[in-house]
C-alpha cells in the first residue's frame, strides 16, 4: 500500500450561523470554523419542513378530465349505425 494515502482528519468546533449551536465534528479542511445550517435547525432534520400537495401526474391528470369538465370543452359525437350487409337471396 502507498504511505500517506489518506488526508489528515482533525477535530474541530464548528459554530451554526442560523441558530449558534456549537457542535465537534472531524473535517480535513483545519480552518473550518462555522457552517450556515446546523442538523438542529435545518427543516428536514428539525421536522418542520413542509410537504408538498400539489400531487402527481396522476391526480393532474385526473383533475384535468373528471367527468364534467371534458364534457364541456368536447362536443358529443353522433352513434353512427352501422349498416348490416344484404344477402342476396336468389
């Protein structure tokens, strides 16, 4: 094996610009002092982030075509009957 493969890790305390936790963590950049967003305030880890309901393709597809709505916008189309072929009877 190559001697000196892997960076040097140090042990640094490390400041959240948001909510001014101070947390130890192991990094390879030494000068790292503070990070914008924290696992204490971030929304996803917090449990406040919200969900979505706009749906999917489905529930737009759905929304788009219920009964009623396509109704409106396409004309009815006329049954044609069909017409049954004549035997010739001789």
């Amino acid at each position: 094996m190559q001697k000196d493969l892997h960076p040097v890790v140090h042990a640094v305390e490390v400041k959240c610009n948001s909510c001014g936790a101070t947390f130890a963590t192991e990094t390879t950049n030494a000068n790292l002092k503070s990070v914008e967003v924290c696992s204490n305030c971030h929304p996803f880890y917090a449990g406040t982030q919200k969900q979505s309901a706009k749906g999917g393709r489905i529930d737009k597809f759905n929304a788009k075509y219920e009964e009623g709505k396509i109704a409106k916008k396409m004309p009815k189309k006329e049954k044609v009957a069909k017409e049954e072929p004549k035997e010739d009877k001789e």
